[in-house]
C-alpha cells in the first residue's frame, strides 16, 4: 500500500515538473515572439517598416505600403490595412502645423501620454477613440508628434475602426516609431 503511495506521489511530482517544464516553455517561446523588433520596440520582426525620411515605423504584413500617388497631399509616407476591399486602418506621416493637436470629433475620449525622447528629440502622444453617431462603430487613433531627423516637426497618425484593428495594435506601431539620421532607403537608428 505504501508502494502504491509512493508511486502515485512520483507521478504527481513528475506532473508538477512537467506542467512546469510547459509553462517555462511557453514562457520561452512568448517572450521570443514579443520581443523581436523589426523598427522600434512595439515591432514583431514579422512586421514590415516604412522610412519616411528619417521617420520609421512598422506595420503588419497584411498591410500595404501607399505608393506616393496615393498618399494624402503633403503626406510622407503611409500604409493601409483593407478586408475585403474596405479600409480598415492607416498610418500616415504627416508635417506637423504648429504645436497644437489636429482636431478631435466632439466627445472622443482622450488620453495624452506624459512628453518622452525619440532619437534624443522631444515626442508627444495623444490617443483617442469616438463613435460614429450612437451605434456607428468605434474609431482609434493614435497621434504621435516627433521631431524628424532634419528636425521638422512630424505627426505620425495611426487611425481604424471595427474590433479587428485593435488598441494593442495601434500601440504597437505606435510604439514601432523611430527618429534617425536619413540613411540610403533605410533608417540608420541614432
């Protein structure tokens, strides 16, 4: 009988080390996949980049970079994610008009991040989400102003709507964004 304790003990410890064992695993393996960088800190090494002039920043693959006759007049550079045809969310890089933020539809909910340094220059962040009359969808967007590498200020705008463009996603390239010097088609980070 006491054989048989002992026994059954060694399969509940072997099950304690084997749970373990998977949650170290899994462990491994999250954190390979979160913290890879393509751009900047918030970018998969899945994800594809865009320069706009010393301004970087990622999105997923499934995106489409804009070709400059696509882009909004004065725009940098930009990408789109579409399904089934309809846009879903873009990301443009736009010149900033003057210190003050583009203005918010009347009852966005708005967050403003405390000031922080990209590429040792000042940055600021605002994010916001509204709707689209009562039961219209919500959208986010995600302001970021920053200082280029030729130091003109820059707004980087992350905007989607519907529940598949997420807060997580817009913070993640939110937080892909990187300042440098111009490099050859590339950023070269400083």
């Amino acid at each position: 009988m006491s054989g048989s304790k002992r026994g059954s003990g060694s399969k509940r410890g072997a099950g304690r080390w084997n749970a373990a064992a998977v949650a170290l695993g899994g462990v491994l393996l999250l954190g390979a996949t979160t913290t890879g960088c393509g751009v900047g800190a918030g970018a998969p090494d899945s994800w594809n980049y865009v320069n706009a002039d010393g301004v970087a920043f990622a999105h997923p693959k499934d995106w489409t970079n804009l070709p400059s006759s696509a882009l909004p007049h004065g725009a940098l550079a930009g990408a789109v994610w579409k399904q089934d045809g309809k846009e879903i969310a873009t990301v443009e890089v736009l010149p900033a008009p003057g210190k003050g933020w583009p203005a918010r539809p009347k009852g966005a909910k708005v967050k403003r991040s405390p000031a922080f340094t990209l590429g040792d220059k000042p940055a600021d962040q605002v994010t916001y989400t509204y709707r689209h009359g009562k039961h219209g969808p919500s959208t986010r967007v995600v302001y970021l102003r920053v200082v280029d590498a030729r130091d003109r200020p820059v707004l980087i705008r992350i905007q989607g709507e519907g529940p598949d463009f997420t807060q997580g996603m817009a913070d993640m390239i939110a937080d892909s964004v990187q300042v440098g010097t111009v490099g050859k088609g590339n950023i070269v980070k400083t």
